[in-house]
C-alpha cells in the first residue's frame, strides 16, 4: 500500500472487510495512512480514526495538511476530537484549531494555512530558496504571494515565471494583481472564482487584506466531487 499512489490504496482500503482495513491501517507508517485518510469518503475517515488510540490518531492526522485534518475531526465525535487534539503537538494542534472554528463551507474552513509567502521585496532567488526549505506538501505550491510589512496580500507570482526569471529579479515585477475571497465566502462563490479566472490558488484574507490561508484547485475539485 505504501508503493501506491494515495487514491489507489484507498481504493483497495474501502474494499476490505471492516476488521482487515482496521488492523491495515493501523499497521501503516503515520505518513503513507496520512495520505490515505486523505482520499477515504468522510464516512470511512471517521471510521478508521474511531478504530485507533488517541494518541496513534494525533500521530496520523498531525502528518495531514492543516484544512485535511481540520475535516476529519469536524467528523468525528467533538469528545474524541477534542481528545485528538490534546495529543497533537502545539503547531499543529494550533493551525488545526484555528480551522475548525469557521464553517466548513466557507472559504476560511476549506482554506490550508501552510503556504508559500514572501515579503514584496524578495527577489527570484529568495523564492527558490524558499520552495526549497518549505515543510508543507510542496506538490501544492503553484503561487509565491507577496506581502508588505503589515502581512497584507499585494501580489502573487505564479512559480513557473519564478523559474524562467533570473535570480536577482526583483518578484514585484513579475507580480499579478491578486485575487483574494473573504474566510466567510461560501464554496459555490470559492468555486466561481476558480472558474472565472483559471485559478491553480485563491488566496483567502482577513478584513484588513492580512493573508490567513490559501484555497487550492485539488480542493474545489474534491469539493465538486463530493457534489
């Protein structure tokens, strides 16, 4: 299971027998039944996660992006969820946190607070250099955002310009306008946007234009899935 791609092992996962698929996953390296909770139905999510001890569960769902993991607990009963958590590290425990608070259809409850940001005056070089030491899950990262010295969103850099550039171009020129939604906005509007303005990533900000997260295109797909 671990040699295969996520989706396909959680094919074969949904095809076994409840006692098989509990004593698999529970016998599965933290970060390949990371991914594979990932691509579960809701339903066997919960299912796989009531089956383990709290503390092997922190373990799996710590190894998730942030708006993943925030899902499966918002599915799981709010005592053994708070429980999870409490056995989380404090990062994670705290992005996670942060996430269930919003509505999970909205832009802020749907959004991954691992991300790919500069300050507007970095230069071509610096984002490669970012891209390289970044811990999130770097198959995501289609966009570099600037921000100025108050975190407020004012560009965005599509990464394969970053590439073709030289290093010491300066991101703010090669920048576009960027695109943002409200945490509160509701999918279908999420959705809509992606569609208008051929995104890969929508940033999403705070009243005062503070980037919080970022919605990707893997996510609005799932969601129309899900539909």
């Amino acid at each position: 299971l671990g040699r295969l791609h996520p989706a396909d092992a959680a094919d074969i996962m949904e095809e076994l027998a409840p006692a098989e698929r509990e004593a698999v996953f529970g016998s599965l390296d933290s970060e390949v039944a990371a991914d594979i909770l990932g691509e579960v139905s809701p339903k066997m999510q919960r299912s796989l996660i009531e089956g383990l001890e709290s503390d092997r569960a922190a373990d799996i769902i710590e190894e998730m992006e942030p708006d993943e993991a925030a899902d499966v607990l918002a599915e799981l009963p709010e005592e053994q969820s708070e429980q999870i958590l409490r056995e989380m590290k404090a990062a994670e425990r705290e992005d996670v946190a942060d996430l269930l608070e919003y509505p999970e259809n909205t832009a802020g409850g749907r959004m991954n607070t691992e991300f790919l940001a500069l300050n507007e005056n970095a230069t071509a070089a610096a984002a490669v250099a970012a891209a390289r030491s970044y811990q999130g899950q770097i198959e995501t990262v289609t966009t570099v955002f600037l921000l100025n010295g108050e975190r407020q969103l004012v560009g965005m850099v599509p990464l394969s310009r970053i590439l073709l550039g030289t290093p010491g171009s300066l991101l703010r020129d090669m920048a576009e306008e960027p695109i943002s939604v409200e945490r509160d906005r509701q999918e279908k509007e999420v959705a809509e946007l992606f569609n208008k303005y051929n995104l890969l990533a929508l940033p999403v900000v705070d009243e005062h234009k503070r980037m919080l997260g970022v919605v990707t295109v893997d996510d609005v797909i799932a969601w129309l899935s899900e539909r």
